[in-house]
C-alpha cells in the first residue's frame, strides 16, 4: 500500500529584503562593470547613452554693466514698483489711474501732507484712513480738495505701507505734482524785498534726504528767505526730504542751479555776502559779525565744501568745538549758524528800537 504524505508541498522561499539589498549594493555593482571592462583595451572609447540629457550651458558673467544696461535695470525696477503699487490698490478694491504721470511724488506724513494741503498745492489723490479724515485739522481741508476733484481714498494702514514703501507715514499719504523750483533771479528779488538783511542757505553736494530735509526745517524756522541746492551730485526734494522738513518745504522756496560757483556770483552781485562753513576756517564763528544780506554754504556729509567753491566765498568761518569731536553734521552745523545769526539780527533790532524809545 502506497503511503502519500498530509502534509502539502512546500513552496519554493523567496529572497528576503535583506538578499535583495544585498544584491542592489554599489560595491556588487561596480565589481560586476569592473569585470566586464578589464577585457577592453585602455584607449577604448566609452559611448554615452542615446538618452543622455545634457545640461544647457550657462552665459558667462559680466562683472561691469554698460550705462545702458544700468538705465534698463533702473526702467525695470520703476516698472516693477509701479506694477507693486498697482497690485495693493486693486488688494484693496481700488482703481488705478494708469496715465498718472511718472514724475509725480508720493507726499506722506501729517505734518507735510497738512502744509501741502494749506499752501494748495497741486494734489492728484489722497490716501487717508478714516480716523485722521474726519480730524479738525485735516476734515475741512480734505474736503475742499474732494470737492475740486481730487480722489480722497479712505484706506486700512496696510493699504498706507505699500504705498509709502513702509515710510512713517502717520495715517496720510498724498500724490502730488513735482516740487516746482523757484528761479535763482526771484529767489534773490524776493529775499531783498521781503527784509533788509535776508538769509541764503547753499548746501554744496548734501546727498542724504535726511540732512536736506533737516537743513530746510531748521532754515525755515530760523527765518531763511531761500535755500540753494546744486542740480548734480546732489539730493533733491524728494518725498523722504518733504517728510524731514515736516512741511518747511511748501513755505521755504528751493532753488536749483546748474552751476554753484556761478550762482554764488550772482548773490555777490546781488549785495550777499557769501560765508563758507568748514571745521578749520579763517574766522571762529563768535568772531564774526553778519551785517546786511548773508549766504551760508554748508558742505556735503563727508569732504564738505569742495574746492571750487570755497573760492567763491568771501570768508570762510569755523564752529569752536571743546570737545574732541572734530566736525559736526552738516544740519547741525546749519542751525548754530543759523541761530547765531538770527541772534545778532534780533540784537541789533533790539538796539535800534531802544534807540528809537530814547530819542
């Protein structure tokens, strides 16, 4: 009798993991290529596969750019801040006027965006949040540019940032036309009709928006009839300079020159007396009397007063310093200048009426 096992027949295992990573690893692999060129020869060319990708070449760098080049990527950047701008308007449901013109300035602050609004100047939109809109100060004025045709946004703060480009704008912004520069023959005219002894201020290559716009202020506070700036190698009034002057800039008139030097022999023409300051002078500023119409040259941040232009002036005069600081910055500078001639001026007015009382 035939005995057939119960069992049932056992299938054939199959490779575990560990076998199958084992036959996968590099070094089996590379051993196996290895034993399958040692019968080639050692100048034998080893074709590439037909579906081998190959990488695009890249295009050499340029380490200098042409000028052209500069004033493409300079087009681009404007294009791609206006297209920014135009994004956070349409984010806030808001229409865009595309033919506003490229020259126009974005004014922010409360301080500059109110004498701008008091001095009526030309504004094309105003950006304001709702709480500052109806603000005694702001309601009356905002209103009466509405009703001229001026577009009053009410915006979120957020909507203010994008505009401003984070400036501290304060709740207010405003488009405005370019700052219009006063002619250098009525800014003199102007000066010597308004008082007798007028104060000039001529800033000589001041690049930084901050040391402009505080040169303006404290110019315009301390009774300045003008101020003076170079037309190259030069900051001029821009948004960031209206804001530091905190409104300075609607009530104090600038003028533009092509050329300093010749610009400072108009006023010496005119009666001025042109006074250079630098931090090592002929005369300490206490030494010195201002009499009659005064033009004070305050220098760039760095190299101050070049050259050229301390040729040009009739004295050159000096802060005395008692620390060991050897300069000061250059807005400072202007406002003790200006204040120590304010105080001479209001001394001899103060001189003269005593005499007037005796007599």
């Amino acid at each position: 009798m035939l005995m057939t096992s119960s069992r049932r027949p056992q299938r054939p295992q199959r490779s575990s993991r560990h076998s199958r990573v084992e036959q996968s690893r590099p070094g089996r692999a590379q051993s196996s290529r290895a034993k399958a060129h040692r019968g080639r020869p050692a100048n034998a060319v080893v074709k590439r596969r037909k579906h081998s990708i190959e990488r695009p070449k890249l295009a050499p760098r340029h380490e200098s750019r042409t000028d052209d080049e500069n004033r493409t990527g300079e087009i681009e950047a404007t294009s791609v801040n206006t297209a920014l701008l135009a994004a956070a308007a349409i984010a806030e449901g808001e229409s865009v006027d595309s033919d506003a013109p490229d020259t126009s300035d974005i004014l922010y602050g409360r301080h500059s965006v109110l004498a701008a609004l008091e001095q009526e100047r030309s504004i094309n939109r105003i950006w304001v949040t709702s709480h500052l809109r109806y603000n005694v100060k702001f309601h009356s004025s905002i209103e009466a540019f509405k009703a001229k045709g001026t577009v009053v946004d009410e915006v979120s703060t957020r909507h203010l940032d994008r505009v401003t480009s984070g400036g501290n704008h304060q709740g207010i912004a405003a488009l405005v036309a370019p700052y219009s520069y006063t002619e250098l023959e009525v800014t003199i005219t102007n000066a010597l009709a308004a008082t007798p002894n007028p104060v000039l201020v001529v800033t000589d290559g001041i690049q930084d928006p901050h040391n402009l716009g505080a040169i303006a202020r404290t110019a315009e506070a301390l009774g300045a009839r003008g101020l003076i700036l170079p037309q190259r190698r030069a900051a001029s009034v821009t948004s960031a300079v209206a804001k530091v002057a905190a409104g300075a800039l609607e009530i104090l008139p600038v003028t533009r020159v092509t050329n300093l030097a010749r610009a400072l022999d108009a006023l010496k023409a005119a009666g001025f007396w042109v006074y250079g300051a630098v931090s090592k002078g002929d005369r300490a500023l206490n030494t010195v009397k201002f009499a009659g119409p005064v033009a004070i040259v305050i220098g760039s941040e760095g190299k101050g007063i070049s050259m050229l232009t301390r040729r040009h002036c009739d004295v050159l005069v000096s802060i005395p310093l008692l620390g060991r600081t050897e300069s000061l910055n250059a807005s400072v500078a202007a406002g003790v200048i200006l204040y120590e001639i304010t105080r001479q001026q209001r001394e001899k007015t103060l001189e003269l009426s005593s005499k007037d009382d005796v007599s």
